[in-house]
C-alpha cells in the first residue's frame, strides 16, 4: 500500500475566498415616488370612505364605490407591483 | 338605550360596523402620513415594509370591505329617492292601489327593503347585479339622463315570486295553481306567468 504524499498547505493568500454576494442596491428614486404615489392614492381611498361612514348617503356611497375605491384599488396594484419590482431588484424572482 | 352588537338587530350590528371601518380607517390613514413623511431611505427599511403591508394593504382592505358592507346595506331603502321612481313610490304607498308591489308593501309581506327584495336576484350573484345595475341607474340618474320611458332591464325571474310563494299552504290549496299537475309545472318552469292571472306588480 503505497503512502499518499502529502498536499501542500495552502496559504492564507492562496485560499479561495467565497463570492461575495451582490450588494442589493437602494431603490431609484422613481420607485420611491410611485410608491409615495400609491400612498397617496390609499390615502384618497381613505378619505371617501370615511366621508361614507360618517356622512352616508347615495352620492358618498356612489363616491365611495367608484372613485374611492377606484384609488385605493389604484394604490394596491401599484404596492404589488412595487413588491415585485423589488424582489427582482433582490434577484429573489 | 341601544341594543347590544349581538342583538340581532341588522341596523345595529351595521352601525358597529361602520365605527370600525371608521376605526380601521383612521388607523391606515395614520400609518400613511407617517409613512409618507419619512425621509427617501426610509422605504427601503424592513420596519417600511411591514409598516406597508399594515398600513397600506391589510387596514385600508378591512375599511373597504366594511364600506361595502355598510354602504350596501344603506342603500337598499334608496330606491326612492331619486324623483324619478316617485311615481312607482306614490303607488306603492296608496291605499287604494291594487298592484302586487303595493299590497306587498302596505301589507308587510316584505318586512324590510321591498323594493330590493323583489329586484335582486338571490346569492351572491345577485348581489353583485344589484351593485352593478344600482351603479348604472346611478350614471343614469346624475350623468347620461333617464331615459324617457322607465322599464324593467330584462324579463322579471318568476323564481323570485317562487322564492316565497313555491310550495306555501296558501299557493299549494289554490286550485288554479296546481290543478291541472301541468299548470304547476307550467309556473315553476316559468312558462306560465304569475301576472297572467294576478294584478301587475306595478301600475303600468
């Protein structure tokens, strides 16, 4: 049974470093404000909803069912699709 | 004094829905400004997309959701309201009047919402007609203008007379509607009219 030479250690500088992972980088600014849009979008949503809780009738209900929550239907598609967005930023999809 | 939620009492249990939407809302609306006025950087935290997913999908859904629900309950005594409808209105509540809308109304046949009650369709299907077709006569009433004569969109479904009527004492021991067997058949297939023999549901 013949003996296996011995490997030579390797050194410090010669030990393959693990790939560093790719730096995520930051939202652009566009993204940033789409999505301060949809917050405001949601915000108007908001406000006709409530003016149809306190104040109900057929106008705030026919307010609240068209553009009320025409906006903040708006501000959701404009979340999810920032969400997507950012997960293929984050190489995650 | 009012009733407690769990009364049973419908109006009750939708005003307690309507102070959570108006609960949910405030909240949502909160947690938006406060979002809104961070600086930049801020949306690209963990802490903004939870407070997102809070603030801006979860709370504002919960306040829509009660909006539908409140508001539809709402609405279903407007009918009236608009002057268009007043004619049918004024039948409904004459004393005199022998039309089938009338004497269910004057009567308490239907307790509650009579007008809705004969024009929508059951489930949840007939729910969403009854938004969509309230949304058009909307439109109708406050943009593209009532049109000149007023009639029903399509035929009226003989199973919403049937709902309450099909197999009921008082139909079944009525000889017209069950002798011969065909007649039966006829009324519940609706081939046969129920306004062929009964007065018209409204004053034509």
């Amino acid at each position: 049974m013949s003996e296996e030479p011995a490997r030579p250690a390797l050194s410090q500088a010669e030990t393959p470093a693990a790939p560093a992972p790719d730096p995520v980088p930051p939202a652009t600014k566009s993204s940033r404000n789409i999505m301060r849009a949809a917050l405001v979008f949601a915000l108007f949503g908001l406000a006709v909803s409530m003016w149809h809780f306190l104040w109900p009738s057929e106008l705030a209900f026919t307010a609240f069912m068209t553009i009320g929550q025409g906006s903040f239907g708006l501000a959701i598609v404009i979340y999810i699709w920032m969400i997507f967005r950012d997960l293929r930023r984050r190489k995650a999809l | 004094m009012e009733e407690g939620v769990f009364s049973g009492d419908s109006a009750n249990i939708h005003r307690w829905l309507s102070w959570a939407g108006v609960i949910f809302g405030l909240i949502a609306a909160v947690i938006l400004v406060y979002a809104l006025t961070r600086k930049p950087g801020w949306l690209n935290s963990p802490a903004a997309h939870w407070t997102l997913l809070i603030g801006l999908f979860l709370l504002p859904s919960v306040t829509m959701l009660l909006g539908n629900v409140v508001g539809f309950a709402a609405v279903k005594d407007s009918c009236g309201s608009c002057h268009t409808m007043d004619p049918w209105m004024a039948d409904m509540k004459n004393p005199e009047s022998k039309t089938l809308a009338s004497r269910h109304y004057q009567n308490r046949w239907i307790n509650e919402h009579a007008c809705y009650t004969c024009h929508t369709g059951y489930g949840l299907s007939g729910n969403i007609q009854a938004k969509m077709g309230g949304l058009r006569h909307v439109i109708r009433e406050y943009i593209t203008g009532v049109p000149a004569e007023i009639k029903i969109s399509r035929p009226f479904p003989q199973k919403t007379c049937l709902h309450c009527h099909a197999e009921a004492a008082s139909f079944l021991k009525t000889e017209q509607h069950v002798d011969p067997p065909e007649i039966k058949e006829g009324i519940f297939s609706g081939k046969i009219s129920c306004f062929l023999c009964h007065d018209p549901p409204h004053p034509r």
